[in-house]
C-alpha cells in the first residue's frame, strides 16, 4: 500500500503531491488528463488510471479539483465508495458548508474519515514556512492525516468537527483578497484613463497600506509587463470560488450580491477567452471596448 493518494493534478493538486514525492513519501496520483501526471510519475510517483482504485491504494485520498461537482464525479460512484471505507477523505477543493457537510455525512456513510480544507496559499508556497491550510471535519482523520497536511503547510490549522468551518474562514479570506485585488485593478483603470503612472498608484498603496499588501499588488499588477499567461491561479479559479461564497450566504438568506457581481464581472473575462490567464487580465473588461 502507498502512503497516498492525490485525485487532481492541476496547478495547486500538482505542487501537493510534488511535495510530499520530494519528502520521500510512496505517492499515488490520478488526473482525469492522464498527461499531468508524467512529471509526477518521472519523480516516483505511481500513476492509476481508475480514481476509484487510486483511492484504495492508500489509507488518505486527497481531492484538489476545480469544484465539488467536479469531485462528485469520480468520487460519487459505487467503485469509489466501496474504496473509501476506512480510508480518510481530504477534500482540498474549494466548497462551501452546504458541500462539505453533505460530503461529510456521505463519507460516513461509506464508513470513511472526511476532512475539509481551505488552502490558504499559492502553488510555489506548499511545502514552505508560507502555506497554511485551514482544516475541519472528523478528529482521527485529522490525527492520521496531520503528518502529511503539515509537511505541505507548516501553518496547519484545525478547526474542529463540522467542516463548514473551514470553508467559511477560507471564504471569508478569499473575500477580502477578491475585494483587494479588484479595488487594485479599479483603481489602475482610473489611474490609465487619467494618464497618471500606475507606479504612482501603486507607490501610494504601498505608503498607505504598509507591506502587508506586497504580494497582492505585485499580482494584481502583473498585466503591466504582459506576464498574464504566467500564473499560479488561473482567472477562472478565482471565479469558480465565488459560487460557493455566494451559495453559502443565500443558504444563510444574507446578500450574495458582492459575489455575484465578482462573479458576473469575471465571466465577461471568462467568455473572451481569458479564463486560463492571471486575474490581473481582470483589467482589459474594465478598458473600453
Ligand atoms: P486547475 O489548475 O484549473 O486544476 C483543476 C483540476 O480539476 C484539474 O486537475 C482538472 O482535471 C480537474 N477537473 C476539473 N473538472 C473536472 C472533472 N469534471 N472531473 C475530473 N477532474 C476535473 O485549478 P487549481 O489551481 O489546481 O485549483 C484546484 C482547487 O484548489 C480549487 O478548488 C481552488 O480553489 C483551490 N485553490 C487553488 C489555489 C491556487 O493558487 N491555484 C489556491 C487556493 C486554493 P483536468 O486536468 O483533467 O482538466
């Protein structure tokens, strides 16, 4: 048997299983693209072609894909039950309480341990003293799971039984970074129709916010040196986040409008092709036509 099993090999599942490869661990990984695991594969991993007997292979499945559904699924099927029983389930993929707690009761079900967590960190960051994870769902999971979460994130924080804990606090974090990073681009575009310098802008954000802002400003900027193809989390990653925040405050009857209107400002990007780009592509919906 390996140690275990990473479901999702994009930018984010790519960097997790990389880590733990190069920590000397046994690891088995599935992508629903088979060509994303070659890298993996060429550092040791071992590749299984069927999610539901990647799952069997080792005590702990770890699922990072772009939204519940798609974890549904390959994980919703009579195979992957049957594999999951007695195995702990660490759902990574971004979702809201209504999804983990429904994922939680299902994973029971199957006689599985399940664990929710919010990554709180871009793909270069995994593995470094920067990462930190926001973790919730069944204690002896978590005490099984623990050695592996902290090794991808020194910053490890559990947050109790009912997983939409983390999803909340993840939400919530992910909120304060859209609203920044979108003030950021909204700002740029007033400042570029005026002829003012975005260096003046962003000088005065930086004697205004102190350093703390430094990483979203340099992302939030990149459009400036053409850089949008290079990213750690497409555009469209940002945008498949707000519909969980959305879900989870129309579940609670709270206004989901500042994620809908995210949201709808990001599909413009998205239907002109720019999903796979940096958010900072944000800024050509906000340029006139
Ligand atoms: P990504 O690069 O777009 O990767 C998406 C992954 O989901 C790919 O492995 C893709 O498989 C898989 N997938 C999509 N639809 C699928 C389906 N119907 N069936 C099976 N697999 C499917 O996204 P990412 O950046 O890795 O993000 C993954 C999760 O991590 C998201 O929930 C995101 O919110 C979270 N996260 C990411 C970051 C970041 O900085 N990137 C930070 C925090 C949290 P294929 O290759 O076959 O398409």
């Amino acid at each position: 048997m390996s140690d275990i099993t990473f479901l999702g090999l994009g930018l984010m599942g790519s960097a997790l299983a990389e880590t733990i490869i190069k920590a000397g661990h046994d690891v088995v990984v599935w992508n629903r693209n088979p060509s994303k695991a070659e890298a993996l594969v060429a550092m040791g991993a071992q590749y299984v072609s069927d999610p539901a007997e990647a799952i069997d292979a080792s005590p702990i499945a770890v699922v990072c894909v772009g939204n519940y559904d798609a974890a549904d699924s390959f994980l919703r099927t009579p195979e992957s039950l049957a594999a999951l029983k007695g195995r702990v389930l660490v759902q990574l993929t971004s979702g809201s309480a209504r999804a983990g707690r429904s994922t939680q009761a299902w994973a029971k079900e199957a006689g599985a341990m399940y664990l929710d967590g919010g990554i709180m960190a871009y793909p270069s960051d995994i593995g470094t003293t920067e990462s930190m994870f926001l973790v919730a769902g069944d204690e002896d999971g978590y005490a099984q799971a623990e050695p592996f979460l902290r090794i991808l994130a020194p910053k490890l924080e559990y947050l109790g039984d009912d997983p939409a804990r983390a999803s909340a606090l993840f939400l919530a974090m992910l909120s304060a970074e859209c609203g920044l990073m979108f003030g950021i681009l909204n700002g740029a575009a007033l400042c570029e129709a005026t002829g003012i310098p975005s260096s003046q802008f962003t000088d005065l954000i930086k004697s205004d916010f102190g350093t703390s802002g430094d990483g979203y400003l340099e992302n939030a900027i990149k459009y400036e040196n053409n850089d949008l193809d290079k990213t750690e989390a497409f555009l469209r990653t940002w945008a498949e986040g707000l519909d969980p925040m959305a879900e989870m405050m129309e579940d609670a009857g709270y206004n989901p409008d500042f994620p809908k209107f995210l949201r709808s400002v990001l599909n413009v990007a998205i239907e002109r092709g720019w999903g796979e780009q940096d958010i900072g592509a944000l800024i050509k919906v906000l340029r006139p036509n």
